[in-house]
C-alpha cells in the first residue's frame, strides 16, 4: 500500500506585503476568481495523473492570503482531490487565515467548505509590536479571531514572532502566557530573522534594525520551552508546539520526507523521485496552465545524495529525529554515504545528539546549534 500523500495549494494573493515576508505573495486590485479556480483545478489533475493510487493524508491553503480565497474554490479544490485521490478519512485540511474581520467573516464558510483546522497569522498581541511588524490587524482583532476561530474549526493554530529588537525575557513570557491561555492545540513561535530581500534586510543594512544576539535570543529560547512545556504543548519541531496528537499532520509528512504535490504559483512539491516547482508570478502561472494544463516551471530528478540531505535536513528539525532506515529507502544509499558516524559519536559524548539504532535526534541542548550539527553530520557529497 503506498503511502498516503499531501497536498499543498498556493493563494498567491494579500492586501499588502510584510516587511519581514519573504514568501511568494502578491499584492493586486482585482483577481479573477473564476479564472484562478479553473486553473488551481487544472494544476491538480496534473499532479494526481502523475501521481496516481494515492490517497491523500492532508491538504494545506498557504500564502499569501488563503483566507483571501471564496470558500467556493476552495471547496472545488477539496471536492477535485477526493474525486481525483480520495481523501484519508481523517483528512486535516488546513487554511491559514489572517485576523482580519473580512476574513474572520468567512470561517463559518470555509468550516462548511470542509476546512478543519485553521493557522492564524497572530505574530504578536502588542499593538506597538503589529505596527512594527507591519501587521494590518489590531490586538483586540487577534484576540476575536482565534476565539471565532475555536468556534467554527476543530483544531486551532496560530503564529507569533518574538526575539523582536529590545524585546525582555519577561514582556514575551507574558506574551506567551496569554496565547497558551487561548487553550489550543498547537502553536508555531518563531524567532524572528531577517531574510534577504525584504524590507527588514534594508534597515538591518543600514544599521537602523538589531535583532537580539545569540545570548539574549538563547534566553528567549529558553524561556519559550519551559512554559510550553508546562502548558503541555512541547516543542515537536525547532518552531512547532503541540499537545500529543495534535500536531500538524501536514508539516509532518514535509519533515518526515513524504511525497507531496504542490500546485498554484510558486508552489513546490516531491513527489517519488522529482522535485517539482510551479512559475511564482500569478500572472506567468495563469498562462502556463492556459498553455500547458498545468503550471509547472521546473520538473526535474533529484540524486539519490540530494534526496538523503534533505530527508536528514528536515527530519533532524523534529524532536522525533530521523528514522535512517527510511532515509536509506528514500535515497536508495547506505546511512555512511549521508551520516558521519564519528561526527554524531563526538556529539553524542557532548549530549548534543542521540542514537538509537535507526533512530537518529538532536537533543534540546544541541537544538540551538542545529545549523552547525547539520554541517557536521551530513555528508552532501
């Protein structure tokens, strides 16, 4: 029996951009709905011919502002997946939403359209922290959403930002208590970073914007996994809280190395041994799909060496680790030809990683120094 599948669907569109984001997001006048909804559905049939007798485990609306879409389209989307796939019976279909009345407006719709788990762009309950953010919600909206929110959707996510320029241990511990007092399932807390090309970059160049350094952000770290923990939503991924079950299938079967197939711009997905990517700009994928039936702008073979660092990239993000086993099926290598052996037994004398047979983790002391651990064990070539 193959492994189930996820679906990843890309809404291009949002009112404006953030000044940290630097996610393939679009700001237009007007869109036509009719139009994108042929088109997402066009790019799926694509996708299910190549990928044929598979069921799917879970369908992720990401951004953009898929809060943005008519609960129509996306309704036609779930509808063309089950007739296409078939949906596992416990499907998680997820839709990030902003806190936004408009879009808050649209939750009874979409629940009826057959979302069942939402993923708010809160980012921060501080109104000064908003407007720095470049966030178009108040504090009061991001307090009514995800409470409107619990009302329509069986399962609740949402997002906040910290290790924000001068932000002290005890304003985000605060912080942090009043979202883990909303009482859902999973949260997703990142530290904030400045990512090349956004507007952040250009005041971070110029000197105008400092984020904590890595003392001060280690603390925020910290402080962050010791009262998740006590609320009962541990870290289950370096950014990603959840109370046992409640994790995000979805992201789940990214970290764990499944296939998943990705259409609308810029999407991208992998699907057995292929890396697929669809054109970013809304308008260059509208007319490949017009052109082709489908929006794909790269379709290409991944070697087997390529396909072992990323399974071992992303499974060592989760708290689980990486089943090298599976890696070695993945990538039809030997574990010596993408482990360092020695590497992961220095490590492990330090407390920083863990082995247990085929199972391979970083521990909470060695988290903070993933990028470097990843540098060390991971043979790329």
């Amino acid at each position: 029996m193959a492994e189930p599948l996820a679906l990843y669907v890309h809404w291009p569109f949002c009112v404006s951009k953030c000044p940290y984001c630097d996610f393939n997001s679009h700001v237009r006048e007007s869109v036509d709905q009719a139009a994108w909804r042929e088109a997402l559905l066009a790019d799926l049939r694509h996708e299910a011919a190549q990928l044929p007798g598979r069921a799917v485990s879970s369908i992720f609306f990401g951004g953009g502002t898929p809060s943005l879409m008519p609960p129509a389209t996306v309704a036609a989307v779930i509808t063309e997946a089950d007739a296409l796939w078939g949906l596992a019976e416990d499907c998680e279909i997820t839709l990030e939403a902003n806190p936004n009345s408009v879009e808050v407006a649209n939750f009874a719709a979409l629940a009826s359209a057959g979302v069942n788990r939402v993923s708010i762009g809160v980012q921060s309950f501080d109104a000064e922290a908003l407007g720095f953010l470049g966030r178009a919600h108040s504090d009061d909206e991001a307090r009514r959403a995800i409470a409107a929110a619990q009302a329509h959707f069986a399962r609740v996510s949402f997002d906040l930002i910290y290790a924000r320029p001068g932000q002290p241990v005890g304003a985000w511990e605060a912080e942090l208590a009043e979202a883990l007092a909303f009482g859902t399932g999973h949260l997703s807390l990142y530290q904030l970073t400045i990512e090349p090309g956004t507007r952040f970059a250009t005041l971070a160049a110029k000197g105008a914007l400092t984020i904590p350094d890595g003392d001060a952000a280690a603390d925020l770290f910290d402080a962050t996994q010791a009262l998740t923990r006590a609320a009962g939503l541990p870290r289950y991924e370096v950014s990603n809280h959840a109370r046992p079950g409640e994790e995000s299938r979805h992201n789940l079967t990214y970290w764990r190395y499944g296939d998943y197939a990705g259409i609308g711009p810029g999407a991208h997905g992998r699907r057995l041994t292929q890396a697929t990517e669809r054109h970013k700009k809304p308008e260059n994928f509208l007319s490949a799909v017009v052109r082709n039936g489908q929006g794909l702008k790269v379709e290409a073979d991944l070697p087997p060496q390529e396909r072992a660092t990323e399974a071992m990239l992303m499974g060592l993000r989760l708290t689980e680790g990486v089943d090298l086993s599976r890696v070695e099926a993945r990538s039809g290598l030997a574990r010596e030809d993408f482990v360092d052996a020695g590497a992961v037994a220095r490590l492990a004398v330090q407390g920083l990683m863990v082995q247990e047979r085929d199972r391979l983790a970083v521990t909470d002391a060695g988290i903070l120094l993933l990028d470097s651990i990843l540098s060390e064990v991971v043979k790329t070539h």
